[in-house]
C-alpha cells in the first residue's frame, strides 16, 4: 500500500476519502485555500500545506501547486475527488510524469471519455445505445426522412445550438415542416448557423447511472444502478439505489453496456456511465464520469463494497478479489443532498456561518459532511453541506428512515433545503416510484413549508426574545413577567413551576 | 409581556403569562400551556399539547431564525413604535442589495425603466449558480449602481426603486 497519499480536494469528498486512506494504513495530506484554514479536511488530515487563494482557480485547480506538495510531503499518489482536478487529463498526464499514482484512470481513458463526440463514437462501435437520431446536421430533405425512422415525438436541435435556441419538439408528422423552418431561422439568427440535426425525444426521461469497477488485471464490473432522476437546475438531489423502475433483465442489460464501454477506453478504478431512460425502460449512453460519484455511498451501502478504498487498492495494481457474479443487491438505499440553499427563491445558495448543526445518527444513517458547529460556509464552492444516506430493507422502509433523519437534522444560520427533502419523502408520486428529471418544476408545493402549525415556532422565538432581555438586563421595567420567569426557572433548574 | 411577531405578512400578538403552576402562551389571545427547556445557546425543547419539538432559533437584532421539522421560518418582532410605521414598509425607496458576495451577470433593467412587485431586476451569480433578484415593490428605477461582470459583496446596493 501506499505510505502517503494526497487528497486533491476538499469538502466532505476530502473526508470520505482521508478516512478510507487512514483505514488503508496510508498517512494523509491535505490542501487547502485561504477560506478553507478551518475546514474538516485540514483537521482530519495527518498533514496538511496551503496552496493559495480561496477562488478555485487560485488553489484547487492549480496543477503546478498540487504537484509541488505532493513532492515536498512524500506522497506517492494522489486521489483528485470529484469536479476541480479530477476529470482534468492534464493533471492525470502530469502525474504520469512526475512519477505519482494518479489514483484514478489514465490520461488516455480521461481524454476519450470527456470529449462529448468521441465518447459518442466509441459507444457507437462498442454497441451501446444511443438515443435515436441523425448522425449530425442533416439537409431538409433528409430532415423528415430520419423523424419518420426514429418515430415521432422528435427533437430539432441546432448543431451550434445551447440554452434552447434553435430547438423543437415536433409530436405530429404534419408539423415538421413548419418546426424545421422555424428551428433553422432562430439558429440563423442566434448562432449564424442553420444545421440542425433530429434526435428521438426522450419523454419524462429518467436519470439511470451504472457504477463501474475495474482493476488493472482485465477485471471489469457493475456494482448495479443508481436512480437520479431528482433534480434541480440540471443537478442531482436525491439519489437511490437500486432503481425502483427497473427488471432484472433491465439491470442487467445496462451493466453489461457500462462494462462494454468501460473496456473500450481500457478503464481502471471507479467510474460511471449515466443514461438516459423513457419510462418504458429503453435506455440510452449519456456519457461517462470517470472519476468517483457524490452518490457513491448508495452503491456502497447496497453492495456493502468501499469504492473509495478500491479506488486506492487499484491504483495500487491490486487484483479485484471477487466476480461479477459474487456481487448482489442487498436491501435499499437513499441519499439526500443537504444544501445552503432556498427552495423558496429557486433554490438560491445562502452562504454564511452554522451556529449550530446536530447530524442524525442511528442504524442504518450514514452522513458524508464537513460542517460542524461554528463552520462557516463560504461562497467560493459548492453549497452542498452533507449527503444524509440511510439503509433499510425496502425502499419504502429507506423513505421511512430517511424522513425520519431529516427531522432529527438541526442546521442553524443558512437556509437549508431540509424541509423540501422531507415534504419529497413524504410525496405519494415519489413514494410510488413514479420518477422523472422534471419531478421538482411538477411539484412545486414542495418548495414551501405550506400549511404547518408554526406557533411553536412562534413560542420559541418568543421563549429566545425573553431570554435574551433576561440576560442583559435591558428590560428595567418592574413589570418584566419574563425576567421574574426566567429567575423561576433559573432557581428550578430550568422548568417553570 | 406582549410580543408582537411578523412571519411573512402575518402578524401575531404573543403574550406569556404565569398561571398557577404552568406557563401559558397567548397566541392572538388563544391560550396554550408550554411546558419548555433550553438546552444549550441556541436549542429549545419545548412540549405543547404533549407534543415535544426541538427548536433551534438564532436571534439576531430584531430578526429571529426560527428552525423546526427542517424548515426555516424568519420572523421579525416588531416593537410598537415599529408597527405604526410598517404600513409604509413595501413603498418609498427600496434599495435592491446583494444577500451575498457574488458576481452581476445581467442587469434586466435600466434607470427609468417601470418594474413590478417581485419582478426580477438583476442576476447575481454565487457558487457557480445564477439568482434572480427581484424589486419588493412596483415602481420605478431610479438608479444601477453597479455594471454587469462586476464583483460584489454582501449588503452592497445593486439598484434603487422607488414607488414615487
């Protein structure tokens, strides 16, 4: 095993992982920017070395300062996380370089994978689905030919196309013509270019992810499905695993896929093809991640398998001890991303400082978080602030635990989307598995707290307003019932007799 | 002593009174008995009608956090000289800050431009997320303060309406 490894990251990602290395018997470095003196992964970390700025591009995404602690500390490999570094192939081919396991795939899988039409190329020859379409800008007169093959509904998209423009829904043949005109004339003007090419329209499509495991010895395996279809702002929110809309047969199929596609770019260490889904089960490439998941901790709870640790063990030339057929699905398991943010105004991030945070625990919880009480969330990263995981026999016994969890969650300072989560866990379509990405903008009465009792609320602050002129004493009048209350309870040890 | 909260726009009158051996909370004159706990800085244990909750409330000058079953809800106590004054509250000059640091993407409206109530004037841009700001007032932009692309901090004034 390694002596000393690098944690390229920060967050609660950086924890998950300096753990897993310090269980390995590794010694742990971590790296940090300006805003992140006081974060979890410095204190938890064996070492740890400033590296600049708190912007991203200040320390985390510097390459040459990554590279220079891991040759002044020792480190022998260096483990990227998720986002900053970790999909970077310049970062993995400097590692290559400077003779430092980068604990991930090669430069070479990395390049394959994050260039959108390659990845659609090798799928292509490596006989995984696509969704259906014209291979690239087509002329009007092949336009309707190529809806008629792939049937209707079909998307019009502009091949310079972003953010809408240029794009069509056509559900009927008679109204192709006209959508085609309409789709080249706002691409014309939008982007000065009027290809377009036509794509079988996924309806209320689902967001299906194989996790993948591979060694370096030709082993390459699925660790089953995870559901992600809940999202907001084109990200994930909750996740589960396995899916509840989908066979055996289904499973299976995709596993073989992702491990089809994994073997065409020679991929080692952890990784995940994602799909598309109608709810039919037909299912189509996305593309793949090929580094480790914020939602890996479903995948491990139901397979009972420590990605992050494989990820090292591999790295390492360790061999995969165990056969695609050793591996089962055990139980189910759901993951709720806790942010700083407000579902009431589109989910807009609130940082600022936790003066009080208490984390669920209990059988069968699990919280992936770097936050603590006095931890103060900056705007420079990500908002996320834990992944609240639990187990459970049955997915709906897992809705049950987790419901149950977010209530014990106590997080005070930020606006949290805690309560959005719970009104999710207790919605009658999510409980029934009825699941599509455009779930949130269906439900909107989520977003609020709707119609709760808020008088103990209304008590508690009344109970704080009190306390506090008890405390300072700006309240001289004689007629202050609350100062003579809280004297009371002072003197019964707290109750109000 | 008698309190007098807003939580959104609704304003509630809370009175607490010792009655016999229990406490006894008026909300709008309705009476309940609140047994209650404070367990460190900022939690509260409170039972009401045998229901136990956990709170946790943060006070911070006359706005009050308030967090229970995961959700927030803000309430602000009014004192009374404070009530005769909040009918003017959503008119006059309204100045739209920035709740956070951020960055100005886009500036929807330009001085002299008419705006509605909770139209959308401007979009910052924090953690790697677009938010729109919008005006709490309808009226009209009297000023922009600040250019598109630049950097902002928290509480810094964007744009001013006014209702006149």
């Amino acid at each position: 095993m390694f002596k000393k490894i690098l944690i390229a990251n920060r967050g609660e990602i950086a924890v998950r992982i300096i753990r897993a290395c310090k269980e390995l018997g590794a010694t742990t470095v971590a790296v940090y920017s300006d805003a992140d003196r006081k974060s979890l992964h410095v204190a938890l970390a064996d070492e740890a070395y400033h590296i600049g700025g708190s912007a991203p591009a200040e320390s985390y995404l510097v390459i040459d300062k990554i590279i220079d602690v891991a040759k002044k500390s020792g480190a022998e490999a260096i483990h990227p996380g998720f986002g900053f570094l970790s999909e970077n192939e310049k970062f993995a081919k400097r590692c290559e370089k400077e003779k430092i396991v980068f604990i991930g795939p090669s430069a070479e899988a990395i390049r394959l994978m994050g260039d959108k039409i390659t990845a659609r190329n090798i799928a292509q020859e490596a006989k995984v689905p696509l969704v259906p379409g014209s291979d690239g800008a087509v002329s009007d007169v092949e336009a309707p030919l190529v809806a008629d093959k792939i049937g209707y509904p079909v998307m019009i998209k502009a091949s310079a196309g972003g953010g809408g423009k240029g794009m069509r829904l056509v559900r009927n043949k008679e109204d192709f013509e006209s959508s085609l005109r309409m789709a080249k004339s706002e691409a014309r003007s939008s982007f000065g270019d009027d290809s377009v090419f036509v794509e079988r329209f996924v309806e209320e499509p689902r967001h299906v992810e194989i996790q993948i495991i591979a060694d370096t010895h030709g082993n390459t395996l699925y660790l089953f499905e995870r559901e992600c279809s809940i999202q907001r702002r084109h990200q994930k929110v909750i996740e589960e695993a396995p899916s509840p809309g989908i066979s055996a047969k289904t499973r299976k199929k995709m596993g073989e896929v992702a491990v089809r596609i994994s073997k065409a770019v020679n991929y080692s260490g952890a990784g995940t093809v994602e799909f598309i889904m109608d709810q039919k089960e037909n299912f189509y490439f996305l593309e793949m991640n090929t580094r480790v998941q914020v939602e890996h901790p479903v995948t491990e709870m139901i397979t009972g398998f420590d990605i992050v640790k494989w990820m090292v063990r591999i790295a390492n030339g360790e061999k995969l001890p165990f056969k695609q057929k050793d591996l089962s699905i055990n139980g189910w398991a759901v993951e709720c991303r806790v942010y700083a943010e407000d579902p009431e105004t589109n989910f807009m991030p609130s940082p600022g400082l936790l003066h009080y945070v208490k984390a669920p625990t209990g059988p069968g919880i699990r919280d992936d978080s770097s936050i603590y009480s006095g931890y103060e969330v900056t705007s420079f990263y990500d908002p996320m602030l834990s992944k609240l995981v639990v187990w459970a026999e049955s997915r709906e016994a897992a809705i049950d635990k987790m419901a149950s969890a977010l209530k014990e969650y106590i997080v005070l300072g930020v606006k949290t989307n805690i309560g959005f989560l719970i009104r999710v866990m207790n919605n009658d379509v999510f409980r029934e598995g009825k699941l599509d990405t455009g779930f949130i903008e269906k439900h909107p009465e989520l977003l609020t707290a709707g119609e709760v009792d808020i008088e103990p609320a209304i008590i508690a602050a009344a109970l704080a307003v009190g306390n506090a002129e008890e405390s300072t004493g700006s309240d001289k009048g004689p007629q202050s019932n609350w100062k003579l209350l809280g004297r009371k309870a002072g003197l019964s040890g707290g109750t109000l007799i | 002593m008698t309190y007098t909260f807003k939580i959104k726009d609704k304003v509630f009158s809370v009175e607490i009174e010792q009655e016999k051996d229990q406490t006894v909370v008026k909300i709008n004159e309705e009476g309940r008995p609140v047994e209650f706990e404070k367990i460190d800085d900022y939690i509260y244990s409170i039972i009401v009608d045998g229901k136990s909750l956990t709170i946790g409330v943060l006070k911070n000058g006359n706005n009050i956090q308030v967090f229970m079953d995961g959700d927030l809800f803000e309430i602000e106590a009014i004192s009374e000289r404070d009530q005769m004054k909040s009918s003017q509250v959503l008119s006059g000059v309204q100045e739209i800050k920035s709740p956070m640091p951020s960055r100005v993407v886009k500036i929807l409206k330009e001085i002299g431009d008419e705006v509605d109530a909770d139209e959308g004037i401007v979009v910052v841009e924090a953690m790697k997320m677009e938010s729109e700001l919008k005006s709490p007032i309808e009226g009209k932009v009297t000023d922009v303060l600040v250019n598109e692309g630049d950097a902002v901090e928290a509480g810094n004034t964007l744009l001013i309406v006014s209702s006149d």
